[in-house]
C-alpha cells in the first residue's frame, strides 16, 4: 500500500511539471504577458528549473533516450545543426545564449513523450490550456494592461498569451485537444472545452485563427466520418497528402483573394516585402544559413533591411514565416531534414487515425495540419522556445514508438500463426 501512494504521489509530480512546463512554453510568462508583471526572477526561475529538470529526467532514462535517437536521427540531426550553428553564425553571442531553447525543447519533449502516453498527452494539454484560457477571464479584470490589446488592436483579447494571433492560435490548439480527449472523459466536459475556445477565438479577433480553426474541425470531422476501415496502403497515403497539397495550393493560389475578403492587406500586413528580402538572402547562404536567430538578431543588417522593405521603420524581430525563418537559420540542409520528418510523422499520424477507434488518435493528425498552416503567417517552428515545436518534438517521438510497437506486435503475430500453422500440419500428417 505504502509503494502504492509512493507510485501515485510520484505520478501526480510528473503530471504537474509537464502541466508547469506547457504553461511555460505557451507563452504565459513571456514579455508582452505575465513577464510584464512578474520580476525577472521568477520568469527565469521556470525557464531554468523546466530546463534543468527535463535534462535530469532524461538522462535517468538515458537507455528511452538512446532508442528515441535511433528512431528519429532526422530530427536530432536538424536539432544538432540548429545548436552548432553559432559556429558560423554571423552573430555567435546571440546563436550561442539562445541554443539553451533547443536544448530545454529536445529534454522536454523527450521526457513528455517517454513518460506519457498518447491519452495522457491530449488531456494534459487539454486540461493546461483551459486552466490559461480561465485565467485568461480572470485577467481582463485583474490585469487589463496584460489581457487586452491597447495598441492598434485595441479592444482585443490576448489573454496571458502576449498577442491575439497567439491566444488565437492556443485556443484552436485548446479546441483540437478537446475534441481528440479519450472516452473516459465527461462528454460536457469536452463540449465545454471546445465551445469555451471557440468563444474566446471570437473575442481574440483573429480571423486567422477562426479560418484554421473552421477548417482543421471540417477537416478532422471528414476522417472520423468518412474514413477507410482497415489497413492503409500506400493508395491512401498519397491520397491523404494530395488532399493536404490541394489545400495548401488552394490556400496560396488565392490567398490575396481571400485576405481581401477579410478586410485584411493583400500583402498580408507587410510579410511578402520581408519575405522576399529573406528569400534573396538565403541564396547568398543557402546550405546551413546564417545561424539560428542571427538573421533577425539586434542590430542586424539583415533585420534592418527586412524593415526598410516594409517602408515603416519598424524592424520585424522574425520573418512571420515558420520556414523562411528556419531556412535562413538553418538552410536548405536544415529546411529539407524538418520537411522529412514531418512527411514521415504526417504519415504515421495519418496510418494511426485511420486504423483506430480512439478520438486521442485523431491529434497527431490535426496537430500536423495546424502547425503547417500556423506556420504560413507566423514563425512557430524552432523560434525560441515555443508550444508548437514541444509538441511536435512529442508527437514525433510518440509516433515513432507506436510504429516500433506495432512492428513488433506484427512480428509475434506472424511467427505465433506459423507456430500454429506447423502444429496443425504435424496434427494432420500423425
């Protein structure tokens, strides 16, 4: 009994350190939020202990470890290349201080999907987002400074998240959690939890948000509806990323067309003039870039010349492009080893939604949709230590288990048939 309330009192600390740690990486304590008023201190105090915790926790698992690295080489090597490259980063100070984010992510999203199963991940996530988007609610009376925009989008919600775009974004994340919540969970907890992201998603004033939002539930109601029982062939796979391709061409064939329908700049508030700049640049640089965060870095050249190209004065701190952006951190080498992987992950996520029955096993496959097109207007991939790339570390990793699981489970299944299959030949021949 004694070792009983031990393994439960461990498993509630386990659980309330990954819900401080996505609490973290969402963005709570950044500058524009709760950083505002917190002391420096306190915000440093859970970037460190997350960091060091994770790095412990990981290390005491080295042997999980040591096979998550085998299984996902891709994407410790993209995470390799993204920490060395302050070696020839035009500015090695600024890569070098900000490497301590890859490190923190790798360790948490490590321990996260090691520790954790899939059930367990989406009502973490699920239950760390609404605890935000509540206190979210309580801000706008108590803090009104941190919880609503007073600038050019005054009258906005941004809950603790610092911007709407980003509390927009946390809510579709909130809204795709509590849909793929498991069985086990109260119904009217989960239409709550969907209901209460879509109302503040309103509130937030991002039609950006709302767009993906509509989109990624259409999407995921499509397979759960509609899907083929049974094993996936390579047939279906392609066609699920044709069906991913026509939505991103879609998307970009008639993108002025569509921004102009929401009362939006057809050169989506000044990012195609950046972007150009970053695309020119690359090309001087195009194999390993010019080092993660060096681009945009203070007093760059580069980030000066993006905001001239602006006509505005103002200087982008990134290029609001999730793949511009890594691809002038880490190049072409770096861009092309996240595209494999996520193609890889994409595919799997694809292969578990199909061929199950559980609503849990539906997120991988919406959190891969969302981030690419939350990627196309914001920079949500190894920019600092964001939400978005945690996740798909975690997901990434807890799809490579589960193929390796289900490759064994394969595997005895075979060898048990042709076990049975020798005792009844020997049966029949006596």
């Amino acid at each position: 009994m004694t070792q009983q309330i031990f393994s439960q009192i461990i498993r509630l600390l386990e659980k309330s350190f990954i819900f401080i740690g996505l609490t973290f990486f969402s963005g709570v304590f950044g500058v524009d939020s709760l950083g505002i008023v917190l002391p420096q201190s306190i915000v440093s105090l859970f970037r460190f202990s997350t960091w060091g915790i994770s790095a412990f926790l990981v290390l005491l698992l080295w042997q999980n470890t040591l096979i998550k690295i085998s299984q996902n080489l891709l994407l410790f090597i993209l995470v390799a290349i993204a920490y060395f490259s302050f070696i020839w980063s035009q500015f090695p100070d600024v890569t070098f201080f900000t490497s301590r984010d890859i490190l923190m992510t790798t360790c948490f999203g490590l321990y996260f999907a090691t520790r954790f199963s899939l059930k367990e991940q989406v009502e973490l996530i699920a239950f760390t987002l609404l605890i935000g988007a509540i206190a979210s609610i309580f801000c706008v009376v108590a803090l009104p400074n941190v919880a609503i925009h007073s600038d050019v989008h005054a009258g906005a919600l941004k809950g603790l998240y610092g911007h709407k775009n980003h509390f927009g974004g946390m809510m579709i994340l909130m809204c795709l959690t509590f849909f793929a919540l498991p069985k086990e969970n109260l119904k009217i907890y989960k239409y709550f939890g969907m209901m209460f992201s879509v109302f503040l998603i309103l509130l937030s004033t991002s039609k950006t948000s709302l767009v993906i939002s509509l989109l990624l539930i259409s999407i995921v109601f499509f397979y759960k509806n509609f899907r083929w029982k049974g094993k996936i062939s390579v047939v279906l796979l392609d066609v699920g990323i044709l069906i991913l391709g026509c939505v991103s061409i879609f998307v970009f064939a008639y993108w002025v067309e569509l921004l102009t329908g929401l009362g939006r700049d057809a050169t989506l508030t000044g990012r195609t003039p950046v972007w150009g700049v970053m695309i020119s640049r690359l090309m001087e640089r195009p194999f390993f870039g010019y080092g993660r965060g060096a681009f945009f870095a203070p007093k760059s050249a580069y980030a000066f010349e993006a905001g001239q190209a602006i006509k505005t004065g103002w200087i982008p701190p990134h290029g609001h492009n999730g793949f511009l952006d890594l691809a002038v951190d880490v190049g072409f080498v770096g861009l092309a080893l996240f595209l494999i992987t996520y193609l890889v992950s994409f595919a799997r996520a694809l292969k578990r939604a199909y061929t199950s029955h559980n609503p849990e096993d539906f997120f991988p496959l919406t959190f891969l949709l969302l981030l690419i097109m939350n990627n196309v207007t914001e920079s949500l991939l190894i920019y600092q230590s964001n939400i978005y790339w945690v996740l798909f570390l975690t997901t990434t990793f807890t799809l490579s288990q589960k193929e390796s699981i289900s490759e064994d489970n394969e595997d005895e299944e075979m060898e048990e048939n042709y076990m049975m299959h020798q005792r009844h030949s020997y049966s029949n021949h006596n």
